[in-house]
C-alpha cells in the first residue's frame, strides 16, 4: 500500500468500462433498427455525426448548461436534423433503445479485472461518474464490477457534477475518508483529474490512447491499468 491511501475513487467509463466500444456497439444497433442506412451511405458517416454533437453536448451537460432530457433527445435529433427530420418523439425513442443496448454491453478496459481482483483486498473501492444513474448501476451489475465497489458516487444523485468541489466534498463525507488517503483513478483530465487536484486529492490519470499534454500533470500518469499493480 503507497502514501498512506486505503480509499481508491474509479471513474466508470472508459476507465473500468470501455465505453468508446459499448457505445459503438449500440449505436450500431440504434442505426441498424431505425433504417439509418436512408440518411447516412454507412455507419462510419452516422458515427462520426453523433459523435461530434455527443462530445459537446456532454461538455455543455457537464458544466450544467443543458439537462439530461435535452442531451437525451438533442443527440439523436441534431445528425436527423439535416434530413428535416424534426421528430422530438423519434429522437427519444431512439434515445431510451441506445441506452438500454448500451448498458447490455460488457467490454471492459484491458486488464480491468485482473487489477480490481489484486487490489479489493487491499482497499475500500468507489465508483465516481456524471452518468446516468439508470444506465450506470446496470452497467456495473452486468459487466460483473459491482462486487468491487462498496459505494457508487453518481453526479445525479450528489447533485451536482464533477469536477466541481461539491462532488468530492460529497464522496469524502460519505465514505469519512480523508484526503491524505484518497485516491482518484480517471481518464478525463478536465473531470477527474483537475477536478481531484482542486480538491487536494491525489490523482491517476489514465490515458491509454494519447500522449499527456505538456500542461497536463498528475501525481501518476499511466497508459494501462496494470501500471496500478505497481505503486498500489
């Protein structure tokens, strides 16, 4: 055990949960059962499209300028818009099947269980995430996470988002850990990351797939989480 810490704080997706993989798989599904085919010559195009409005809107959602029923809908309307598709209800529909495929999907980031198995017996695990509340307990439970994680901190259920210090001042006071034996694992810098810093917190940030910015900094910077294993 490194520094004192007994609490380790894991963001969800993609840092347990692959999300960039479930989602796509999803999607997949929601392009398949609505005939997107019609509008997009093929799924790359669609993906590209929902993607680009998904990023910024969970940007906007995330500093609490959209609510979730407008990141629900506005993600599936806005790639259909150009089509002078304008149907709210169909953007819905298409919303509640994404999720609910999404939620089903069980691929995990490499080595995720491999890495909670070594690391259960040495310290109280918890869940931190702005998802949604209904899609991230379902997640945990079927992709077989949930037995590691004594408490699962959701923004919508705090109340207010990461990385705002209410979030953490929140999960501290619950779990009465203290800072100095606190550790948050995530792989959003401007969330997790900067958001832990903030608050006095030391920090892993995993970042399997790009190199680390010249500004961006974190008590440990890793690229798998096995590196975990090392300094834990």
């Amino acid at each position: 055990m490194h520094r004192g810490y007994r609490h380790l704080f894991f963001d969800l997706d993609n840092t347990l949960w692959d999300f960039t993989t479930n989602s796509k798989l999803a999607l997949q599904d929601v392009y398949n059962h609505y005939n997107l085919q019609r509008y997009y010559s093929d799924f790359k195009d669609y993906f590209e499209q929902f993607e680009l409005n998904n990023t910024t809107l969970w940007r906007l959602y995330g500093t609490e300028k959209i609510t979730k029923d407008v990141l629900s809908v506005e993600r599936f309307l806005a790639p259909l818009r150009p089509f002078g598709i304008l149907n709210s209800r169909l953007a819905s529909d298409m919303s509640r099947l994404y999720l609910d495929a999404c939620s089903a999907k069980t691929t995990l980031m490499p080595h995720t269980l491999d890495v909670l198995d070594y690391l259960k017996p040495r310290y109280a695990m918890h869940i931190i995430s702005n998802g949604f509340s209904e899609v991230q307990y379902k997640k945990l439970e079927l992709s077989g996470l949930s037995g590691y994680f004594s408490t699962v901190f959701l923004s919508e259920e705090v109340g207010c988002h990461k990385p705002k210090a209410g979030f953490f001042a929140f999960m501290l006071a619950k779990t009465a850990a203290q800072k100095e034996e606190s550790l948050v694992v995530g792989d959003n810098y401007e969330t997790d990351i900067e958001g832990a810093m903030n608050c006095g917190l030391d920090q892993v940030f995993y970042s399997p797939t790009a190199e680390c910015k010249p500004e961006q900094h974190a008590t440990y910077i890793i690229a798998d989480l096995l590196e975990l294993c090392g300094f834990l």
